[in-house]
C-alpha cells in the first residue's frame, strides 16, 4: 500500500505539461480498498502542514543565519508559514485544544 498522498503526488505527474495537454492516471486496487480511493480522488483532501515535526530545526538554522534574533522576529517567522494557517485551521490535528486558547467574557485570556 502506498500512502495517499503518494498516490496523488504521482497522478499529479501523469502527463507531460510541456508536451501533453492531458494525462491519465490508472489505480489498480482490491475491491476492499476502491472506496477508500474514490474518497480521496472525489472528495477535497485537506493537506496538513508537517513543519511541527521539525520547527526546531528551521528556527535553529534561522537563528544561526541571524534571520531570527528575537522572540518577536521568531513569532513573526511563524506566522508566514502554511503551518500557522492550517494550525488555525485545523487545530486538533496538531494536539491543540482551542478552549485552552479562547477568551473568557470579560476579554481575559484563560491562560
């Protein structure tokens, strides 16, 4: 089995853009697994940002290159990322209890 999103990374290249105005995409798969491909071929398929599981790493190298020399200049590097658009988004795909986050009523944050 590969994984979906390989499976759409590669009919993603079916075809040639330069040389073919179309391409075709053949899936051969067990019966049991046709529905769980028709989902994602027929359905929008959210991509998630996996920027999480290496931030460390790209802040690190920011730091060392002098891009980031602030915390301030670390949270503004975040929010450019399509890691803070789909956090927001998506919250609980990243462990995030948006309740821990919101504002009680008298405007006070619950942290």
């Amino acid at each position: 089995d590969f994984p979906i999103t390989d499976v759409l990374q590669l009919m993603g290249r079916a075809g040639r853009p330069q040389f073919d105005n179309e391409g075709v995409a053949v899936i051969l798969v067990h019966e049991p697994k046709k529905s769980f491909y028709k989902q994602f071929l027929f359905q929008p398929f959210p991509v998630e940002s996996s920027l999480h599981n290496v931030f460390h790493d790209h802040l690190n190298a920011e730091i060392v290159s002098g891009m980031i020399k602030s915390k301030q200049d670390a949270v503004e590097y975040l929010t450019w990322t399509y890691f803070f658009r789909r956090i927001q988004m998506n919250p609980t795909y990243y462990g995030v209890d948006i309740s821990d986050y919101e504002d009680d009523s008298d405007g006070n944050n619950n942290n």
